[in-house]
C-alpha cells in the first residue's frame, strides 16, 4: 500500500489515474514484475504482484517518485505526496515475492507490460 501524505488525496482528477496506470506499466516493462491486480483510490494504491528479481524496493521508488514528481507539476504542488512505511509484506504468498496490499484481491492472473484496463475512474 502507498498512501498520500497524511490521507492527503493523490488522485483528483482522471487524468491522474491514467498517468498512474502509464507510470505502473513503464515499471512493469523496467522490473519484470508480475502484476495480478491493483486498484487506485482517492488517497492511496494497492497493488498485488510477484517480484521475479529482489527489486522491490527499487520499483516502487520508481513508480512512486516517478508519480511524485509529474503530479507536482502537473498541480503545482511541493512537498511529499507519499507518506513512508506503509508496504506490507508477505514472502511466503505462492511461494514468492508478494507485495499484499488487501486480502479479497480476486487473482485473474499476471499483467503483460503496457496492459492498461481503463476506468470508469471516480
């Protein structure tokens, strides 16, 4: 899970979504990581996936910021979107690397890189 900075919102409008999806997809393609589901809300992310190479840490940084850093401009803001801490972690899920965000995720099976389903977005 990633939430906003102090349960701020981190998408307004629907263009941030579809910049989210974008950002997830380009990591994707730059990790490896199998991606079974996400779901994007006002003010935080889950996302469930299999990380095939320890780079976990790194792809998050990297969609996060990546993130971060186009919705400051984009809304002419500073300071932290993101608040620390809020990964969960649960290794043993399958028998791999998953990063488990809510328990009634529905497993439909891995996101290719640049698989986008579009909204309805709120």
């Amino acid at each position: 899970m990633a939430r906003g900075n102090g349960k701020q919102t981190i998408f307004h409008i629907e263009d941030d979504y579809r910049r989210m999806v974008h950002g997830l997809s380009k990591t994707v393609g730059r990790t490896g990581w199998e991606v079974f589901a996400y779901v994007w809300m006002p003010n935080h992310i889950h996302l469930f996936l299999r990380t095939p190479k320890p780079n976990l840490s790194k792809g998050m940084q990297y969609l996060l910021s990546g993130y971060a850093n186009w919705y400051a401009k984009r809304h002419q803001r500073t300071g932290h979107l993101f608040q620390g801490g809020a990964l969960r972690w649960c290794p043993a899920l399958f028998g791999g690397h998953f990063l488990v965000l809510h328990p009634a995720f529905q497993v439909p099976g891995p996101m290719p890189p640049g698989y986008v389903e579009e909204g309805p977005w709120p």
